[in-house]
C-alpha cells in the first residue's frame, strides 16, 4: 500500500467536501439564530437548508466519490500491516468530512447485506468503523454498527466471527470520541444494550 498516495487523496477528498458543504454550513449559521423569531419556523429553517443542500448536491455528491474510495480503502486496511492501518486512522482523525462518511459507509454496508454470501459487506463496514475509531462519538458509531449486525443476522451471516476478526486489527487506545478502545468494543459488541435494543425494535 502506497501510504503516501493514499494520504494525499484522503486530503483532496476532505478539501473538496470542505469546499462543497462550505455553503451549506453558511445558511445554517445565518439562520438558525432567526428560529422562532419574527415568524421564523423550524420548518423554515429546514427548508431553506435543504434548498442550499440540494443545489450543492446538484453539482456534486461528496459522499459518492468518498464512498467509492471506502470501497477499495476497506478491503485493503483489512489486509494492512498494523502500522499502516494505524496510520490510516490517523490520517483521516482530523478530517471531518471523512469521518462523517466513513460513518454513513457502514449504514451503507449494512443495507447491501441482503444474501448470506455479502459477507464482504459486512467486513467492509466493520473496517469502516475501525477507520474512524471513534474520533467523533462513540454513540453514533454503536448505533452503526447495531444496524451492520442485524442486516447481517437477517440475511443469514454470524456476525459475530467478524466482530471478532475485525476487533484484532483495531485499535487498542482509548478514543477522542469515546471510553473504550474500538479493539474492546467490536470483540463484545454482541453484549451492548443498543444492539438488544435494535432487536426488539426488529421484532
């Protein structure tokens, strides 16, 4: 893996999200503090966000070229060394762009789960969440990852093996975004309250 050229793309994929969600961020802060005043509805708000996301969406979609990038990235930080996989986690631990999209790539394994041979979609979004190794909230990446584990058990797939497997290629540091290490939360992900949770949302 070329590390250096690696790098340099993660870069020029988080400068132009930066630059395509500039305007967006914009009407957020030139709005939100009109909400609920002088007639100014939430509502409001959310239109006019959306007209300003849209129109950007219309030039460009961040997230596909992101996503597209994850779908070679994540099947080669699997069969990385454990340094360039560490350095992998760092290059994209400042890049909020990134973040986000490494966030939404696991949704969007779990909903290409659909036949008990995708398990290559699950180990993708397994290494998606070892990315981003909880640089922001562990929360949202618990969440992630209870979708990733039923779409897998409903399409026939043992989750857990995986868990497993990707857990030894994670992390063993304490995350910005959390109290326990990623490596410790994929290896007993199949005992947290928000995947039970999950389940009986399902049933």
């Amino acid at each position: 893996m070329n590390m250096a050229a690696l790098k340099e793309r993660l870069n020029e994929l988080e400068e132009r999200y930066q630059e395509w969600v500039g305007p967006i961020n914009q009407v957020i802060r030139e709005c939100s503090y009109k909400v609920n005043r002088d007639g100014y509805t939430p509502a409001d708000f959310d239109r006019d966000v959306k007209r300003v996301k849209d129109t950007q969406l219309a030039k460009y979609d961040p997230y596909q070229d992101m996503y597209d990038f994850f779908d070679a990235l994540c099947p080669a930080y699997l069969d990385a060394a454990s340094q360039q996989r560490a350095e992998i986690r760092a290059a994209v631990s400042d890049k909020a762009g990134l973040l986000s999209a490494l966030l939404g790539y696991v949704y969007r394994s779990a909903s290409r789960i659909q036949f008990a041979s995708d398990g290559e979609w699950l180990r993708r979004g397994l290494a998606a969440a070892s990315i981003e190794n909880c640089a922001k909230d562990f929360r949202d990446v618990v969440l992630a990852l209870a979708e990733l584990y039923v779409a897998a058990e409903e399409a026939g797939i043992d989750p857990k093996p995986a868990f497993k497997a990707v857990s030894r290629l994670s992390s063993r540091e304490k995350p910005r975004g959390g109290t326990r290490p990623v490596r410790q939360m994929l290896a007993n992900f199949h005992r947290y309250g928000a995947l039970k949770e999950r389940k009986r949302k399902q049933l």
